[in-house]
C-alpha cells in the first residue's frame, strides 16, 4: 500500500542535491513517486516504504528530513 508523505529538507539546495534524494528515496522504493521543489526545500513522495526508512536513508545521505 502506497502513502503520500511531504518532507522538509533544507539542506536540499541544488539539482545535485535532487539528484542525491531522488537516488536515496529510490533506494527504499524503486516504484516510488517523487517531486522535489528545491525552492520550498521539500519533496513529495508516493510510497510503500515506511516514513522512516525514507527519513533514514535520506539523512545516512546528508540530508536530515522531518514530514510536514
């Protein structure tokens, strides 16, 4: 079962840093539906992973994260 989570990530600042959440949010999920806004500092993601899986392997990636 797939849930929509928005996630906080201020240290997420440039197409790299996309990059890098993007890969650590496929790496839980390769199914899962991602959408970063990098001017708001947060990404959508549709998934069946668990939130903290997703928060965990985003901060193992320097990018510590809180849902909002």
């Amino acid at each position: 079962m797939t849930q929509m989570t928005k996630l906080s990530i201020p240290e997420m600042t440039c197409g790299h840093c996309k990059a890098t959440v993007e890969r650590a949010i496929a790496g839980q999920d390769a199914a899962a539906k991602v959408a970063v806004d990098l001017d708001a500092h947060t990404v959508a993601v549709e998934s069946a992973a668990p939130v903290a899986a997703l928060i965990k392997a985003l901060a193992d990636e320097g990018y510590p994260a809180e849902v909002i």
